[in-house]
C-alpha cells in the first residue's frame, strides 16, 4: 500500500537543522479497552484519495474507506496476525496450487443482497478485466487465468469457480502457500451485481460494500466523505453512528489536521514535525498521543530502465550521498530511525540489519568515486518527484542539497498531488526518483517483494505505461525466481531463508534506496472515545471505537 508520511514543518528550517547536524556528522494505543457506548460521530481529514472502489484502491486514504466499506475472505490485525473474516475455513492442495475456502452463510451487504461465493469471484474479475486497468489487480496474478483476462482475451480468470453456493475455489498457476494471506487485501473484496464494471461511476463514488460502515451519500470530491454504520453488517456491529471525513487541500493537509484537532475539530490527525515535541509534551500525559513503528518503509524510488540512476553504481552513489542521521536528526527531531533495509523491523524472522551497506552511514568518498565510474558528471540533472500535503518538502530538500554538494549534480526537485504523482511514475519514459513509502497490506514480506521489485509486477500496457507497483522497471531473474521458489515452499522457515536471499539480490543492485524505517506519529481524542488505535493499515481502528 502505497502511504504518505505524516510529517510537515516550516520551509527554511532544513538549511539550519542539517548545519547544526553536520559537526556531529514505548508504545501507547491512545486509549483503554473498558466497555463503551455505541454512538457518536467521528471526526477526520484526509488529503483526496485516487479511489475507494476496491477495484483500485490503493493508498492509505483509500485503503481507510474502503477497508470499512467491505470484508472479505481473512483480515489483517494491528500486530500483524491474519484472522479469518468471512472464511469458515481454508484448506490448500499438497503442491500449493489449489485453495478452498468456505464462506460464512447469511451476510448480505448493505443493498441487502446475499454475499457468497459468486459474489467474490464477481468482484475478483472486475478487477481483473483489462478495461479496468487496475493498478492493484497484480495481487491477483498468481489465479489462472490471470494473464489472459489483463490481455484482453477473457472476461473471466479460469481459475475462480463456485461448486457450491458457499464454496469458493481458487486455481494458481504457480504454487502459493500464502496465498490466503493475501486476500485480505481490500482488492479481493466481494461485490453486489449492481457494481457492474469497474468504470461504473456511480458506483465508484458510493460503492455499496458489505463492511462494518456503509456510504451516506457520495464520494464528495475534493470535499468529504461519510460514513453510516451498517446495522445489517453480518460479522461484530460497529459502534459508531458516523464517521466524518473531510478532504482537505493537499497543499497543506496534515497542518490543517493537526490544527483541526487542536481547535476540537477533529478527532484524529497527524502532525507537522516542528510541532512534535511541543505535541508529544502536551497530549502524552493526557493519553492522546500514538507513536507506533508500523509494517512500513520509506525510500527514493529510482527509475532503474532509463535515465541517470539505470546503473546500479549511480543508485549506489546517490546512497552514499545522503547523510540520513543528519536528516534525522535536523529535519525530524530524532523520531524517526534509519533504514538499512527492504523488508521493515518488524518482520523479525527475515529482517537483515545494515544489508544496504551505503545507507549505514555517509561516505562522500565513496559516493563520488561510484558516480565518476557510473559516468554521472557534475552537471548532470537528476528529478526526484514528491507528494505535497504530507510533509515531505523539506527532507527532499535536505536530500537534494546533500547530493549537490557531494556529487556536484543538479538536482531538481518536482512536488505534486498525489495521485497526480501516481500518474507521473508510471508514464513512460520517467526518469531520475521519486518519493516512496510502503505500508504491508498483508504481513508477509511477499507483500513488499513481489509488488514493489518483481518483474511481473511491472505490468506494462500497449503504450508503455506502468500499471503495476514496480515503478522503478525494476527486473532481476534471479530474484524473480527466488520469489516464485518462496512461494512454493511450505516450510514457514524454509520460505523465510529464500525470501532473505531475494532481498539480498535486490539489495545488492539497490532496486531501492531506504531511507528512514516507518514511525507513525498520531494525536487520538481519547477523552471522548474509548479503544482507540492504529489498526495495520496505520489508520484509527473506527470499527472497534466506542464513546466513553
């Protein structure tokens, strides 16, 4: 999932925080778990989402409305365990290939229309269908018939079949021990028969889901979004009446958030990082303030098929240039940590501390000697594109600096609104690197792996545009292979040691230059609610929220 950091502070600071830096070269869930009341209106903004139709939802803005618009087959904890959802019970072939799951009888959406297994397989091939033009329908891949239904020569992947109303069957063409993992992505959702195609505007503005919340209204664009509680909902009833959830300027929404919450108008919101410490001192004490290391990472994404970063030594020079304790340090006041990795902390059984040896520490040295031998020349323009409204200006800004004065190139900095960054990463021809975070949407390191840096995962169309998540053209055989022999492997520790091998392959051709690992910082009003969290997505837990 891709996710925006939630940081923002005032232009001018970065020069004198990295010149301070340059000499030197517990978590809280917000709230109780008593028993609480059903009612209330919660409260929230968030900058425009790019969907919140699961046949496209993808970043944490959609990913939030579109998690409690549906539910489908398992869904993922806030500690990272996978809980089954609508599924009764799963059982998968001795070679990994064939998946059966059942599904619990007698949920309906909110329309008041059955949820069974035709209802998935439905909605699964809406996504699927090359007209759709997906840019999540690559989770999807590994179905039979996956491939000839992208390419236009089916409407239907061959290996979705119901042989009972309450049964659903699912062939792979290639092994996939975690495959149910997988599904608890909002992406393989059910939908009812009037969703019809995925360019159905109506109901892409206000899908008609089966979650915990159902639409009030429509998608207001730019504007808000509401959300009901679904009484109907066939799983544990939510509690809250209404969710409030206010589109703000992407220029400036996380200090309107913050600001919202100060004035009483919010109920939840991310901070601009000059405010943090003064935030943590005041609401801490009061039990307001989340600080959470999430199943996240951040990196620059360089564009590994044309451009100046198309070398692995030119990517592994731009790594070297950057000072990331300075940045730390200077631009977040310490309350973030560096990224030696891929794969974040907290998958601890694969996790492999300083395996990208030029984010350790800043080695001008190096990095212009690596540049010299990539042929990147002082002079020579390098792009880095970033979201605005999230708080991402001044550490590119650090960033850009540093790699002007350490490898004498020109760097030109582009911010825009995120979907409009979206688009630009997967037109063809992009160059240089973007701004990148990644948010597990399902635990397991296959979920960073496969989407961000396997070739499939590419998925190019007739005009050369990336629909898939590896914006980066990022392709490898080896590790392409590694992946494929992963998800054929039963043995958890088995899977783990090749999946180790996969990133060390990625790693080594710097695929990804990590930056800073994914804290989240939030501010929760739990003077008024009760059970309040960060669920795995990094969004508050509004199914589980009660009033006090």
């Amino acid at each position: 999932m891709r996710g925006a950091s939630s940081a923002k502070w005032v232009a001018g600071a970065i020069v004198i925080a990295l010149a301070a830096t340059a000499c030197g070269g517990g978590d809280d869930d917000g709230g109780s778990k008593g028993s609480g009341k059903a009612g209330g209106t919660f409260r929230m903004g968030i900058t425009e989402p790019v969907a919140i139709d699961p046949y496209n939802s993808q970043e944490s803005e959609g990913i939030l409305v579109t998690d409690n618009l549906f539910t489908g087959l398992y869904e993922p904890t806030a500690d990272g365990k996978v809980n089954p959802a609508l599924a009764t019970s799963k059982k998968v072939s001795k070679d990994g290939k064939t998946w059966t799951f059942t599904i619990k009888k007698g949920t309906k959406f909110s329309n008041g229309e059955a949820v069974d297994a035709e209802s998935f397989i439905r909605g699964w091939n809406r996504v699927a269908v090359k007209t759709a033009a997906s840019d999540v329908a690559y989770h999807m891949a590994g179905i039979e018939g996956f491939a000839d239904v992208q390419s236009g020569k089916a409407k239907t992947m061959s290996g979705l079949s119901a042989p009972d109303p309450y049964t659903l069957q699912v062939k792979l063409s290639a092994p996939d021990f975690e495959f149910y993992i997988k599904t608890t992505h909002t992406v393989f959702s059910p939908v009812p028969k009037v969703a019809g195609d995925a360019k159905n505007k109506a109901y892409n503005e206000a899908p008609i889901g089966n979650g915990p919340f159902k639409m009030q209204g429509k998608w207001e664009h730019n504007k808000s979004i509401t959300l009901v509680r679904n009484d109907d909902y066939g799983l544990t009833k939510a509690h809250l009446d209404k969710v409030q959830i206010d589109i703000l300027n992407s220029a400036n929404g996380v200090t309107l958030e913050y600001q919202g919450f100060e004035s009483g108008q919010y109920d939840w919101a991310r901070m601009p990082t000059p405010q943090l410490p003064a935030a943590k001192a005041k609401y801490e004490p009061q039990g307001e303030w989340i600080d959470e290391d999430t199943s996240g990472m951040n990196y620059l994404l360089p564009i590994t098929d044309n451009g100046p970063l198309k070398s692995v030594k030119a990517r592994e020079a731009v790594s070297y240039a950057i000072d990331r304790d300075a940045i730390i340090k200077g631009v977040f006041q310490g309350m973030q940590t560096k990224s030696t990795t891929i794969l974040p902390p907290s998958f601890t059984d694969v996790y492999q501390k300083d395996l990208c040896t030029s984010c350790i520490k800043q080695d001008k040295a190096k990095a212009k000697q690596l540049a010299a031998e990539a042929g990147l020349k002082p002079g020579t323009t390098i792009e880095i594109g970033y979201n605005t409204g999230a708080g991402h200006e001044e550490w590119v800004q650090a960033v850009k600096q540093q790699l002007e004065q350490v490898l004498g190139v020109k760097v030109k900095s582009t911010g825009k609104p995120f979907a409009e960054l979206l688009a630009d990463q997967q037109k063809p021809g992009a160059t240089g690197m973007y701004r990148f975070a990644w948010g597990a949407d399902y635990p397991t390191p296959d979920n960073f792996l496969y989407p961000l840096l396997d070739t499939a995962s590419i998925n190019k169309d007739e005009n050369g545009k990336v629909t898939g998540d590896n914006r980066g053209r990022y392709s490898n055989k080896k590790f392409d292979d590694l992946l494929a022999q992963a998800r054929a492997t039963e043995d958890q520790a088995g899977r783990n040691a090749i999946y180790k091998q996969a990133e060390k392959v990625a790693m080594d051709d710097v695929a990804l230059i990590p930056l800073w690992n994914r804290t989240q910082l939030r501010l929760a009003n739990t003077k008024k609610f009760d059970g309040l969290k960060m669920d795995f997505h990094e969004d508050p837990n509004l199914a589980e929220i009660t009033l006090k």
